[in-house]
C-alpha cells in the first residue's frame, strides 16, 4: 500500500489526538495542547507530517520541530526536558503496513532536513513502544546514540483493595514517608489555578538553583492553562495548618500520567509532603482509569536519582536519543556554545565533543 503525506496544520488538533488515542503507548508529548504549548513557548511552528491511505485514514503522524542559528539548523522530534518524539503508526495495520507508513513520513523528514541543510536530527524514541525504537535504530541514518532510563510504575486497575496492592509495589522507605505525612497532619489537595502554578514555580526555582541547576522559566508555567484543559493537567498541593508546603505538576493523555514538575519547601521536606502528594495523585489516577505513570528519563549516570524512582515500583524501559550529523561542526562546539544556540533542544551528547 502506498501512503500520500502531507503537513497537517494545528486545527486538525483534535483528530491527531483521536489517532495518538488508538495505541495504548502514546504518551502526552506528541498531543496537540503539548505541541501547541511547546510552539507559544519557542515562537516557532512545529512540523505535523502526516502520512494517510487513499480514503484519508491516517496511517502515520510525525512531529518535528526545527531550531535555526548561527551553527545550522537543528530538527528534534521532540524538544524540552527529554520529551520521547519518534513516529506514531496505526495499531490498525499489519507489520508490513506500518513499515511503510513509518517509512513515508520519514523519507519526508529526511527530505526537509536535507533541504534546509540541517546540522543534527535527532528522534527520540518512546519506551513503550520498542517496536518503534527498533525501526528507528535500523532506518533512522544516525551517526550518535544516547540512552536514558525510562522509569514507570504501572498502575493496577481500579478494583477492590487496589490502594493496598499499589503501596505493596513501593520499597522502603515510601511507605513509611506516606504515613509519616499523614502522621504529620498533611493534608493534599489539587487544582489548575495560576495561583498554585504561580507557588509550584517559585519553588522549584528556589529547589533548582540550591543544587546549581536550570529552572523552567516562569513563561512555561503561565503558558500551560492556555493550551491544556482540566482534564489536560492538574497541580497537587500539599498544606500543613492551611501553609502550602509542597507541590507537583502532573500531565494526563491517553493511559499515562507524567510526573513533570515537584517543588518542595525546603523547612518542611522532612515531614514528607512529596511523598504523600505523590500517592494520593497515583490514587486518582488509578480510578480515572491511568494505567502509567511515568516518572521521565534518567541519565545512566544519576544513581541517585534512579534509586528515588525505583522505590515506587517502577519498570526500566529503554529508550534512545538516535542524531543525524551533517559534518563536524556541531561536534566542535562547546557544551556552553550549544545551550545558549539551541536552548531546550537536543543537539548532540556531550560525551561526543571533541573540546
């Protein structure tokens, strides 16, 4: 079968997300309020190629985004903070099907990467799909490989006595910081209001800059009720005596919730609000119907971090940064010289640099 491809625009949003919907994997960075969101907080457009049969069925949907600056253009599928890209194929088409499918949006990427010269091109795989990871490994032309830990703790189904199942999934210590918490006096609530974005984002960057790292801007957290509705994302709040105390923003598309933002204030990290926060939000996700929650990436080399994850019951998943390179330059930059030109996009791995 042979597939037409074309670029979609914005406003066939909704029918993007009805096919992202049909496989059970798909997760919030390819949805249309995520896409939307990314392209008000970049200025830039993103590319929807789209590849569809001859009754207009949508057999495959591809993402990019492209950065220009001074050393080339730079094509990420997807850009910021890890988020997985790659190619989305039809779970209603056989092996061979989705093959093609796969491959006619891509020949399209690789074509417009080619026509504006692009220095790198990097797809992010998704670590619930290994059968795509497999076809990008073997037909995306990349020259460099990254990989990262995806960590999720899969979520039991909502019937009786799931509460008791789901905290015998955590290690120590978690279950005992949940009820230190609620020893404590804890209490949590959520909402969607600037207001708790407003509190969450003053204290991450206060979080953030006590360890030396880079906070999300302010702008991010202010973009988000434009383009994501109640069901789209919610903002959990920890209080003690009516003093909010610790917070987390959390993502909802498809079967998976993504843990994107905590915030934690520092006097009060030793009662244990995180903690709380973070199984009652499980909680309401298991009878919302989630069936992930996906904790986001983890470097080889952040143990530390690895070792929080893992303690809530969480399954490794793969997945791989595959880059493209068209000559040398970007490999003879600085790690310095490639944030400030390509800010929260993927370039190259810094263990590749030659300086």
């Amino acid at each position: 079968m042979s597939y037409a491809v074309r670029t979609a625009g914005p406003e066939e949003g909704a029918r993007l997300d009805t096919f992202l919907r049909l496989s059970g994997h798909t997760l919030l960075y390819q949805s249309s309020s995520y896409i939307a969101l990314l392209e008000s907080y970049f200025g830039l457009t993103a590319t929807r190629l789209v590849a569809a049969d001859a009754q207009h069925n949508i057999a495959a949907y591809f993402p990019l985004f492209v950065k220009s600056a001074e050393h080339g253009a730079v094509i990420n599928s997807l850009p910021y903070y890890g988020s997985n890209g790659g190619i989305v194929v039809s779970p209603q088409l056989d092996a061979e099907e989705r093959a093609e499918a796969a491959k006619a949006v891509h020949d399209e990427a690789l074509r417009l990467s080619a026509e504006i010269s692009a220095a790198a091109f990097t797809i992010i795989s998704n670590p619930l799909d290994p059968e795509g990871d497999a076809w990008l490994r073997a037909h995306h032309p990349h020259r460099l490989v990254d990989e990262r830990i995806g960590q999720l703790t899969p979520l039991p189904e909502n019937t009786p006595g799931f509460e008791e199942k789901l905290v015998a999934s955590f290690d120590d210590p978690r279950p005992r910081n949940i009820r230190k918490a609620v020893r404590e006096g804890v209490t949590i609530r959520f909402s969607h209001t600037q207001a708790d974005l407003d509190f969450l984002y003053e204290v991450h960057r206060e979080n953030i800059t006590a360890i030396g790292g880079i906070a999300k801007e302010k702008r991010f957290f202010d973009l988000i009720p434009q383009h994501f509705g109640g069901d789209g994302f919610r903002v959990y709040v920890a209080e003690l005596n009516g003093q909010p105390i610790a917070a987390l923003l959390l993502f909802y598309f498809n079967r998976t919730v993504e843990y994107f933002t905590p915030a934690v204030v520092e006097a009060f990290r030793g009662a244990q609000p995180s903690a709380l926060i973070i199984y009652e939000a499980m909680l309401d996700a298991v009878r919302a119907g989630y069936r992930w929650w996906n904790w986001g990436g983890t470097w080889l080399s952040q143990g530390g971090v690895y070792d929080f994850k893992k303690k809530w019951g969480t399954e490794d998943l793969r997945y791989f940064y595959y880059t493209q390179l068209s000559g040398e330059t970007l490999l003879s930059l600085s790690r310095e010289q490639l944030l400030n030109a390509y800010p929260n996009f993927f370039v190259v791995p810094f263990s590749a640099l030659k300086s």
